[in-house]
C-alpha cells in the first residue's frame, strides 16, 4: 500500500492521532493566538498603542483578507477617514488557514472581473508595498476526464473570448508540459489559464494592510464591536470597549463572525462555516526534481485541487454532501468566544474516496509522507456566491460576507465596493452577489441543507439553465403550486417554485441538463404554439411587487424612473438609471389610485430594486410609504388569441379592445373573485396578467381552465415565455440592460424622456451620453445552427476577431431558428451584416435581422384596422 493509505489507514508507526489538526509542522510560520491568549486580548483594558479616532467616514469590521482589502482600496481611492476594527488578530477566522488559491477562472461573466482585478493587484502588491506576499503564478489547469467536462470547457471558452483574461482549451500532451508528473490516461482535454496560481494569505492580509495604512487608513486591534446603534441621520454609532466611533457607513466584513455582526441590527445573514480539509506533504523527490513550478491542476470529476507547496504537494477535495461536515451549532450558538487562529480536527475518512482518485491521476502521492493536515471553517452561503453591497432595510450598512474564496476575492471585492462607495454607484453589474437576493424566506433548514449541497457539488458540470433541489420547497410557495408542482419541471426563483415546462403523456420527463437541446425543446414548442394560436395560462407568482403612496410618491417615482409616469388607471414600463446613466433597474408601474403606485419587477430583483427606492426616499425626504407585497399577492397570467374568449365567460367587464386597452388597468369580478387585471403580456400576445389574494389563486385559477376548456386552453412556463419575448424583441434586465450597459445603446429610447420636467437620476449623463454619441448597440441575430442554441454571453466573431457578444438567446419555433441579442459595433449593427457566434467550440453563421421577427398582438391589430381603413 501507499505511504499514504498506509498513513491514512494508521499502519505508520505514528499514530494517526498525531498528525490531526496542527500538531506536525505548520505549513506557514503564523503566531497561533491560543483560546486564552485570545480572551486577554479581547479584554476591555487592552491596549491599542495609538489614538482613538470618535468619528470616520467608513468603519470595515473584521481583518480578514476581504476587509483589510476594502480599507486599502478606499484608503488608495482617498477617502480620508478609514477605519478598520479587529476583534483579535489580523487573518483570524478564515484567511490564515487558507490554501491560497488564485484564478482567473470563473464561471460567472462578471466574477471574472472580480478574479481579474486580485490578480493584477497580487502581481504588483509587494513592490508597492514593499511587504512580500509569497504569489507564485505557474498557471492552472482544469482538467476534463468526460465527453461531458469537454462540452463544459467549450461552453466557458465562448464566454471568455470577449473578456480580457488568456484562457486556453489544450490537449492532454500540452496538459502533461505543465504537470508531468501527471498520468493523462484519462485526461480528455484541459483547461489552462496562464497566470493563475497561488499565494500565502497572511502575507497578502499583512501587505494590504501596510498598504492601507501608507494611504492614512486606522486598523485597531484586538478592538472587538459589542453593538451597532443606527442615528436620525443615516450615520452609525459603532461600539466597542475602547470607545465609541460615529461612522458615515459601516462594512461588515466579518467571515464566519457576520451572523453575530448581522443580529446586532437585526438581520440573519444566511452564512455558515463548513469544515474544509487539505494535506500537505513532504519532500517529493520528483517535485524537487522539477525545474519549474507545477501548474496548478483542479481535477473535477475526482472533485480536488492539487498544487505545489515547497518541495511537497498541497492537496484540497470538497466532499460529497452526504460526507461534508456544517459547523451548524455556530448557526444556532454562534462562535464559540476566543475562536480565532484554531482549527477543527480532521477527519481522513471523509476523504478517502479522492485521495484515492489522486494517487490514480497523480501517482507520486502514492510514496508522499503528510506532515500536514488542516481543517478549518471557510463561510459559506446558500449558493456559494458572497454577499457583496448596501443591504435593504437600514441606511448606509454595507456587506462583504460570505466568501468561500476569500483569497482570490477579496483584491476584486475591495476595488467593487471601493469604486462603488465612493462615486456611488456600482463599477459593473454584480447582481449574483447582491446581499439583498437572501429574505426572510431563507430559513436556517434551508441554509444548511443548501451550503451542504453547494460545498458538496463544487465541481459539478455547470450546465446552463442549472437548477439544484437541496432545500426546496421553501414556504414561498404560490396559490397554485400544490395544482401545479406534479404536472411539470419547476424552477427556482428567489425562494419560489415556478414551472418552467410542463409534461404530457408520452415526454421524456425531468430534470436532465445538456449543453444542447434536451428533453424539454419540444414541449416548449408545443406550449409556445398554444400561446401563439390558443390560450395558456402562466404562473408568474414570483414577481417582486411593491406599493408606493404618499404626498410625495409622484415625485419620488418622478426623479428615480427615466419615463414618465402612468396617469390613474394606467400601465407602463419604466426604467431607474444609476447616477451615470446605466440600467439599474426595469419596472413595470400601475398608477392604482391618485398617489398610489404598483410597482412589479423581477423575482431576483426584489431586493435589489426594493433598497435603491428606499434609499432614494430616505435620502431625499419624500414623504412616502413603501410596501412590500410580493408574497400576499399571486399572479397568473392568461395570454394568446383565445384569452378574451376564456375571461369574458367569467366576468362582466367588457373585455373588447374598446372596453379594456392595451396597458390599462382595472378591479374586475373574475369567477366571483376581486381580481386587478392588467392588459399586459410578455409573451407579446394578446394577455392580462391578474393579481389576485393568495388565498383565492387556486379559484381563479380553477375557474379559468375550467372555461378554456373548449378554447384549448392549457398551462405553459417561463421557458415557452423567453422564447416568445425573444421573438417580439422584448429586452430582458439582467441581460440586454443592466448596471454594465445604458439605456440608449440597448434600444430603450422610446421609454427615456429625456425633456421631461423632473430631474430624473442619470438624466445629465444620459444627455452627455447622447451628445457624444454611441459606439456600440444592441443588434437582433438570426443563427443558422444544429442542435444547440445560444443562452447568451457567447463570443461573437467577424473574420477571426471578436467584435462582440451576445446577452440571451432562444430557439424561435414561430420561425424555426435560433435566435440572439448581442452588443456589436456601430459600424456593424445594419441589417444583413453578417458575423459569427461560437456555441460549443464551433463558430455558426449569424445576421443582423430587422427585429423583430413576430409582431406583437398590439401591432399586428393596430396594422390589421390600419388596412381595413384603407381598404
């Protein structure tokens, strides 16, 4: 047997119990502050050496390597009163255990940003500094063992093209060049990404630490916070036993402490630490051997890194769900006082499937000795991403918590919220780290059942439209689900279930994720032509909904949306701009009663979308009252040519294109129930989108099937929607608008009133936008393909150079082609240009199309009785 099974098995002549936790040699040389040593510095008479700042502009809480990270860069940026409060040492809690891992590489299009920027500033920290921070950058390589990981590869490659990082996808003889020591018989193909690699987390904290002090920011340790008090004035009373400090803002930066941060104020942040293991060995004669660094290698079937470490070899699995360990009491109890450079003690078992896998991939380690064995807590969130912001429901108190790669994230995370606070507003759309997609609705069952799922499928193929189960059904759960839940596959959206397709006899039924075209393309077919020469009905439950009322809701609504707004009865689509005149936010506004508006916009956006009202409301001093309704309200939507047909049998509400017009309003009677309706589809046919009590959701819906039944009704889902909303050249936030883009280059001029009265946030950067004129807009394509179809953030390409990309993309069955949205150059954008997408490794034929390519129900009716007039 291996040296290591051996060891592992405890043959060796050393007890198994000796090389648990830190008890050989410590992988770096840390001062390990003991339980004791750690309460006496979190005493009240311990001394800081230095004068007590009463007042700052930003206070970051905790020293890890994230926060010590956002107090260098606002200290660079300027900002004159930076502090930094830490509870005991510098790099407890997470960072000073940590393997170090650094990457270009993230699934995520804007994460890779994120990666960008800590690399980059990683490269050049010592020399700015002067304090050494031990980066090695031999490279990385993803290694892929399945047909499977070589479609994932080509899928990630197209959505790299466009971005400034080098990402190569390299055959196994290149793979081996970079790690010989490697057995490649069943390695397919590898992902290499120059550049990446890793570095001492302890000497990064200590750098930017240095850093942040060379440009005037204050750290204060041991300076724990005993309690956070809001005033009047939107400022922080930050509390501690040497003092009070009044801050403008707050930043909790707190690791696996943000939970107990959270509570002082109210809030439950929905971290938890999970016990991460990894081994480092001894001398490898064949590593010393080598005359270069090993590049870093992730081998992501057998679900482990693997890097070099000295001599040795340092190696990371993430466990099966079933075997991974939740620190869950610190949930319930919270961290246990004086918790800060210790660690938990290992546990070899858990690991014993990848180990194995390693030695196969890596026969050295069959021979290596373990000197090492660490196993401490690394944060978690639900879906592994951070939470990265201002958080909804108080004034001026920002998070950068959750961080399951503190290291590579936090140089990135730093500048983001840096660049953020101090021009106000985001330097690019981040909305998957935003603290405010976690509510209420994440309970503490689900927390855990979540992390261990996300921890346990760290390295699964990442398909598109991916959905996990782990924790599902929460309690947002709408009025028809329990009619619905068994009928189709269902979706995940902000705590909600929502079908995304639906079965009937005779479908290939499930959950069964591919890179091309599966199981649900053809009855998303068969649900799009029901909408298109029937009627269907749609579970649109998940909507965020909001009420806003008062004396001043008019003008509120006036200065944060770019369109007008809607008179009393009246519908339109609207749009909040940030301060320099990009996308933050499309609503859909009702004006119900004088003053009192309904304001719908998406599921994952409502408290994204919800914070930026407050805060403007705040800010400003409008007297207004806002309202979260999204989970007392339902909504179903009806639409396709038969829709009248269907409520018309169970109301008396004249229904006609005269009686109830496109975007207007109205309280009906529907089967006995109050029901407000708005004639309104995102399919782009004829519809009404109803908003009902949730109580009566399951009547109305009953009712409605009941009376379609001789119209053909049926249901469909958000899958049949996206395509049909492609089709009518609906633009979608979050992917052909958003902080990253502005409303003038996505083709959203007819919803921009520019000469309206009110001063409208982003109006003078909109108008200088338009002065200065575009360099790029939003262009419709049509894509001849085979049997994959676009998803959107592919690589578009013009005589072998990438000229753009694509933002979502659906296969169109009206017109039985792919269709796309991409940003292309202006001198590209005609229609009958043509360009290339790559999709999966291969570059199809695209052309710029006139969009869009069906007319919507209004249109074609207008058109329709604009030729009967000439006739």
């Amino acid at each position: 047997m291996s040296r290591i099974l051996n060891l592992i098995n405890g043959h060796l002549r050393r007890d198994l119990a000796a090389y648990r936790g830190i008890a050989l040699l410590p992988l770096r040389t840390i001062s390990c502050t003991s339980r004791k040593q750690a309460q006496e510095s979190d005493a009240h008479t311990s001394a800081l050496r230095k004068r007590w700042k009463d007042t700052a502009d930003t206070v970051i809480i905790g020293g890890g390597c994230v926060g010590v990270s956002v107090a260098y860069h606002l200290a660079k940026a300027g900002m004159k009163d930076v502090v930094l409060l830490e509870k005991s040492d510098l790099t407890a809690g997470s960072t000073w255990h940590a393997a170090g891992l650094a990457t270009y590489y993230h699934p995520g299009i804007n994460l890779k940003k994120v990666h960008y920027d800590s690399i980059k500033l990683y490269e050049k920290l010592e020399e700015e500094t002067g304090q050494a921070v031990g980066f090695h950058n031999p490279g990385s390589v993803r290694i892929a063992s399945s047909a499977a990981r070589v479609d994932e590869m080509r899928y990630q490659m197209t959505r790299t093209h466009w971005h400034v990082t080098e990402q190569y996808m390299i055959e196994p003889e290149r793979v081996l060049e970079l790690f010989p020591l490697l057995n490649i018989d069943k390695v397919l193909a590898g992902l290499y990404t120059p550049g990446d690699g890793h570095i001492d987390p302890y000497s990064l904290t200590m750098a930017l630490a240095a850093g942040a002090r060379m440009y005037g920011a204050q750290i204060y340790n041991p300076a724990p916070v005993t309690a956070l008090n809001p005033t009047a004035d939107g400022k922080w009373d930050v509390q501690t036993p040497h003092g009070t400090i009044r801050a403008n803002r707050i930043v909790n930066a707190t690791g696996f402490w943000a939970r107990e941060v959270g509570k002082m104020i109210g809030f439950e942040h929905p971290t938890i630490p999970v016990h991460h293991q990894y081994i480092v060995t001894a001398t490898v004669p064949e590593v010393k051997a080598l005359k270069t660094e090993l590049a870093v290698i992730r081998d992501l079937d057998a679900s482990y890194y693997l890097r070099q470490e000295r001599d040795g070899l340092l190696f990371g699995p993430y466990e099966k769900m079933e075997k991974m360990v939740l620190q869950d009491s610190w949930v319930r109890d919270g961290v246990p006082p004086g918790f800060g450079k210790e660690l938990f003690e290992s546990d070899l078992d858990r690991i014993m499937e990848h180990v194995e896998m390693a030695m196969e991939m890596v026969p050295v380690l069959k021979k290596a000795d373990i000197i090492n064995i660490v196993s401490g807590p690394i944060t978690y969130t639900p879906d592994l991403l951070p939470m990265v912001g201002p958080h909804q429901g108080v004034r001026n108190y920002w998070t950068a918590i959750g961080f399951g790669y503190g290291v590579i994230h936090a140089g990135g995370i730093g500048k983001f919220l840096s660049d953020w606070i101090v021009n106000g507003e985001p330097p690019y759309d981040l909305i998957e780290c935003d603290p405010n997609r976690y509510g209420k609705w994440v309970e503490v069952p689900f927390l855990c059942d979540k992390a261990r799922e996300s921890y346990g499928f760290n390295n699964v193929v990442g398909y598109p439209k991916e959905e996990r189960f782990a924790g599902r059904p929460t309690h947002r759960k709408s009025g028809v689900y329990e009619l619905l839940k068994d009928q189709g596959s269902m979706g995940f959206h902000a705590g909600w279930e929502q079908p995304h397709w639906f079965y009937k006899p005779g479908d290939d039924t499930g959950y069964k994720p591919s890179f091309r075209r599966t199981n649900w393309f053809g009855p998303v077919g068969r649900e799009c032509k029901l909408v298109m020469e029937k009627v269907g009905v749609i579970d649109l439950t998940p909507f965020a909904k909001y009420i806003v009322k008062g004396k001043d809701s008019q003008k509120l609504l006036d200065r944060l949306f770019a369109n007008t707004m809607p008179k009393v009865g009246l519908t339109n689509i609207s749009h909040m701009l940030t301060p320099n005149g990009r996308v933050f936010a499309e609503v859909t506004i009702t004006q119900l009663a004088p003053g009192e508006f309904l304001l719908i916009t998406g599921s994952g956006s409502e408290g994204h979308d919800l914070r930026y009202i407050e805060a403007e409301a705040s800010d400003g001093g409008y007297d207004v009252n806002i309202t979260n309704v999204t989970e007392d309200i339902g909504v179903l939507g009806i639409a396709g040519p038969n829709s009248r047909k269907v409520l018309q049998k169970l109301t008396d509400e004249d229904l006609s294109d005269a009686g109830f017009k496109f975007l207007h309003c109205k309280v009906i009677q529907l089967a006995g129930v109050s029901v407000r309706a708005i004639r309104i589809s995102y399919t782009g046919e004829l519809g009404w989108e109803l908003y009902i009590e949730q109580k009566n959701m399951a009547a109305v819906y009953q009712a409605m099937m009941e009376a379609g039944k001789d119209q053909g009704i049926d249901n469909f889902g958000i899958y049949a929607m996206s395509s049909l909303r492609l089709e009518k050249g609906f633009r979608g936030w979050g992917a052909e608008m958003n902080c990253d883009t502005n409303p003038l280059e996505a083709g959203l001029e007819y919803f921009i009133k520019l000469n309206k009265p009110a001063d409208f946030i982003g109006k003078a950067a909109l108008q200088e936008i338009k002065a200065k004129g575009l360099k790029r807009k939003l262009s419709y394509l049509a894509l001849d393909t085979d049997d994959v179809d676009p998803e959107g953030n592919e690589t578009i390409w013009l005589n072998g150079k990438v000229v753009g990309n694509t933002t979502s993309g659906a296969y169109s069955y009206t017109a039985q082609q792919s269709l796309a949205f991409g940003y292309l150059p202006l001198e590209l954008c005609s229609v009958g240009q043509k360009v290339e997408v790559e999709l999966l490794g291969k570059k199809y034929p695209a052309m710029v199309i006139q969009e869009p390519l069906v007319l919507t129900e209004p249109t074609r009716t207008r058109l329709q009785k604009k030729a009967k007039g000439k006739a």
